[in-house]
C-alpha cells in the first residue's frame, strides 16, 4: 500500500450539546430525558466509529475483506462498476469534511490536510460515478511492487482515467459495510500536503473505524501489486485534464 504512516488516523471531534438553564417548575428529570434523548440522536448518526462498523458487520455477516481474484484487466470496457457513488451533494468542501466529522469518520493527518487545501474541491452539480476497482497485478504487473507513474500509466493506456479527490470522502460517507482489512487507494492526482507532499487518499477499514488515510504520491513512490486502486473510466472521467494529470505523473 506504499509508504502510509502509521500516525494517519487522527483524532476527530465527537458531538456536543448543551441544556439551557431550567424553567421555573420544569422537572429535573424532564431535562435529563431530553439530554439523553440528544444523546442517543447523536450516537445514531455516528456511522464509523469501531462499535459503528463492528455493529453493521454484524448485520450484514462480513468481518473481514475477502481476497478477490486475480484477473487479468485487457480493456476497462470489460471491467465491471465495483460501486456508483453520488458526488457534488455538499455545497463546499467544509460541508463535506463537516459531514464526515457528523458521522465520527477518522481522517488522517496528511489527508486532513490534503482535504484542506484550495486544490481540492467538491463538483458544483450532483453526478452519479461509477468506481472501477483494479490492482497493479490485474493491470498485468508481474513484479511484487510498481511506482504510482507506471500504475496510473497502464490504468490510462487500458481505458481508465483519474477519479476527482471528492470521491474519497464522499465514498467514506457511503461505504459504512466496508469490511475490516480493505483499503482502497483512490486513482487520483495528487494533492501537496502544507509542506509539499504529494498525497493519494485512501478510505479504509483497518479494524479501529472507518478511515480516510494519505499516502506518497510521489510518481516513483513504490506500491504493491495486489494494492486494489480505485478510477473512473475513460469515457466517463468528465474534465480532460485527468488525463493530463496523470501524464504528469510519468517520469521523465
């Protein structure tokens, strides 16, 4: 999965709410109902907190990710949609990162500050997108690693396209049955970190809650092959500047 820092998981704010002072002749315990009524509201809203997603996997009898085949990806029109998500439903991108905090969604700190930077940005309209999943091996890769350059270069030639960096939280805030030990890389251009590092997003489920993770995106950042990347296709990747951006990523 590349060089991903294990310090990425980082803190978020829980939910807060505060009672006013008591009316003259409202019971006390009238007061303490409404506050654990409140409470309980606010815990129902929490999706990817540990007992969150230890609870979903439960209901829906899937503990861990299973290992997919590998096979072998000759054109991306014979790729299936792995999931179709929504993307331009938040108004700006604090709504976003707001709706992700709602929801007790851990993002790390090289994420946080790729979320926060003036490069990335949320589509003005509501679109459906379709994600492919594909890995290094099923791109055809025989070696245990590749870069990220060589990655997103046979992912272009095959027919796929970069997916915008919206689609990592936006597929967090739809993802809650994400079963423990997948971690997707979002195949995307990369967003400089406050300091200048380039960052991939990846949205993950490492057992500890539901995530959203940075990792190198440098172009000669090594990956392993069985790492499950996530893209659009090509006749549906919209701007042509992703293709551009991961031109970019090639070395010279």
């Amino acid at each position: 999965m590349g060089r991903t820092t294990g310090k990425e998981i980082g803190r978020h704010a829980g939910s807060h709410f505060s009672v006013g002072r008591p009316l003259r002749g409202t019971p006390i315990i009238a007061l303490l109902c409404t506050a654990c009524i409140l409470l309980y509201a606010s815990e129902l809203s929490a999706q990817c907190t540990a007992r969150d997603v230890l609870r979903n996997q439960g209901k829906l009898k899937k503990t861990a990710a299973t290992t997919t085949p590998q096979i072998l990806v000759r054109s991306a029109a014979d790729v299936p949609a792995w999931k179709t998500i929504a993307i331009g439903t938040y108004r700006d991108s604090f709504a976003l990162i707001g709706a992700l905090d709602a929801a007790g969604c851990a993002v790390g700190g090289m994420a946080g500050q790729a979320l926060a930077r003036p490069a990335f940005t949320v589509s003005p309209t509501k679109t459906r997108v379709e994600l492919f999943a594909v890995s290094a091996a099923e791109l055809g890769f025989k070696t245990d690693t590749v870069t990220l350059g060589e990655m997103y270069a046979r992912a272009q030639q095959l027919g796929f396209a970069l997916a915008p960096a919206e689609i990592a939280p936006q597929l967090r805030l739809q993802y809650f049955d994400q079963p423990i030990g997948e971690f997707l890389v979002i195949g995307m251009q990369p967003i400089k970190t406050w300091n200048g590092e380039p960052v991939v997003l990846n949205v993950a489920n490492g057992g500890a809650g539901l995530v959203i993770i940075g990792q190198d995106g440098r172009a000669d950042a090594e990956i392993s092959v069985t790492s499950r990347f996530l893209f659009v296709r090509l006749n549906r990747a919209g701007p042509a500047d992703m293709l551009d951006a991961a031109a970019a990523l090639l070395p010279p």
